[in-house]
C-alpha cells in the first residue's frame, strides 16, 4: 500500500495544499462533529478534479425522534426538521457534546455550491430479523473456516470495500 502518514487536525481548516487528493472520506468524523459549512468547502478545496467526498452519518429522522437527554430513539418528533444544524447532547461529565445534521436539501445545496455533484444518497435501515439471522450464520461458517484455515486468518470477516 506505500506510505501511510496520519496528520493530526481539523476538518474545518485542513492543513493541505489545494487539489490534493482524489478521496475524503468520513465514518462518523468530521460529517458529524464538526460544521458543515466549514468542512464541506475544506473538503472540496482539496479534493483534485473529479475527486469523490463520501461521508456517512447519523440518519436524519433518528435525530429529530432522539429524546431530549439523547440516549433513546422515539416515534415522536422531538425537533423541527427545518433549522436543524447544531444539536446539543448532555453528557454525563456535563461538557455537552454537539453534533451537526442538515435536512437532505440543505446538504444537497451546500455540496453544490462547493462543486460537488451528489451521486447516490442512501438510506440506510436496520437489517431484517431473518436477514440478521443469516448474516449471523455466514460469521459462525466464517469462523468454522478460518479455524481449519481456509480462510488464510480471516476471522470469519468478509467485507468487499469498492472506491472507483
């Protein structure tokens, strides 16, 4: 894979040249901890031309149903949809933590503004009971075949990750 260097930073003022890299991505980074409107035009200004931003975070209705000390999901809304940004949560030290979400419009807005063209937006949901019921028989299999090795230390974990 080559060199591999982990800067330590902030996604709001990112400490590279413009045009740097061709991929960003975040897994529940700065998509959710820091604010858009800072990190979406630090994103696009070093993505290269034709660079790919794949982010993934909360989904938007299981935050406007959080309840209010942010530890349950409800089926009542507990927040408007409409200027949702920064959301504040208790935490039990009392140094509140703050999370960032935006209607799907309002991201889809901000990223166009920046020069990116949104690809795919997916809703992501709990898996069926007999979906996860099989999944959890492919791990056990998984786990029978790297035990008599067959699968060179797998560990009982397939997973196909695809960036073009």
């Amino acid at each position: 894979m080559g060199d591999v260097t982990f800067v330590h930073g902030s996604g709001e003022a990112l400490p590279f040249a413009d045009a740097s890299f061709d991929l960003a991505i975040s897994e529940y980074g700065v998509c959710l901890w820091c604010d858009p409107y800072r990190w979406v035009p630090e994103a696009a200004r070093v993505l290269r031309p034709g660079g790919e931003l794949i982010f993934l975070t909360n989904g938007l209705l299981s935050v406007l149903c959080m309840d209010e000390a942010g530890t349950a999901t409800t089926t009542t809304l507990h927040r408007p949809l409409f200027g949702l940004r920064a959301q504040e949560w208790p935490d039990d030290d009392g140094d509140d933590s703050v999370e960032f979400h935006l209607p799907h419009g309002e991201w889809i807005r901000l990223l166009h503004e920046h020069g990116l063209q949104v690809e795919r937006l997916t809703e992501l949901r709990a898996p069926e009971v007999r979906d996860h019921a099989i999944r959890l028989r492919e791990r056990q299999l998984g786990a029978q075949l790297a035990q008599r090795g067959n699968l060179g230390g797998a560990q009982g974990r397939w997973r196909l990750i695809a960036v073009r």
